[in-house]
C-alpha cells in the first residue's frame, strides 16, 4: 500500500513555471511507476507524463518539450517541472501509480492566466 500526496500546485501567468511534487507514503517500490494526469474543468482526466523504473519517460503531445518529469527514488518522490505553461494547462494535477493495487494522489490545482 502507498499513499501519494501531491504538492507544488498554484496560480501563475501564461510563460510561467511550476515543478509539482508527489511523495509517496508507504512501500518505496510502489513509486516506481509513476504517472501524472490532469482535469480541466468539464473535461476528462487526461494523461500528462509518465515515468518507468528504468529511468524512461513519457510525455503527452500537447506538453512534450515544456514538461520535464523526474524521479528520486531515495525519497519515494517524483517531480514535474512545467516550464512555458499555458492557460489550457489548467486543471488539477493528479499523480497515479499503477503498482500496488493502484492508487491516486488527491490533486493539486494548476491555473493559469492569460
């Protein structure tokens, strides 16, 4: 079991940056896979990033080359530094891992203004 705790979230401008934290609280191999998604307001939860354990990442088309996901794996915790945001990046931001039985993070808010 994990529990994951998302963090960094806030209001920023259009071509302003934000690194969002997940720790995870629980047994250290279940971050090892982790994902980030968002929801915007009236929309489905999308995929964002992903990172596997070994060290490989995946990045939605719409935020390749402006998002950057990273790891440590010493504090259970995974980043994602979101650089040149964009008002459509608004939403909440959830980090999920798909080991352990699944489990979601509760969110952190991410506005943008244009």
């Amino acid at each position: 079991q994990v529990q994951l705790v998302e963090s960094g979230g806030g209001s920023v401008q259009a071509g302003g940056s934000l690194r969002l934290s997940c720790a995870g609280f629980g047994h250290w191999y279940c971050t090892y896979d982790m994902r980030w998604y968002r929801q915007a307001p009236g929309k489905e939860r999308e995929f964002v990033s992903g990172i596997d354990s070994d060290g490989s990442s995946s990045y939605a088309d719409s935020v390749k080359g402006r998002f950057t996901i990273s790891q440590n794996n010493a504090k259970n915790t995974v980043y994602l530094q979101m650089n040149s945001l964009k008002p459509e990046d608004t939403g909440m931001y959830y980090c999920k891992t798909d080991l352990c039985g699944g489990h979601w993070g509760q969110g952190t808010q991410v506005t943008v203004s244009s």
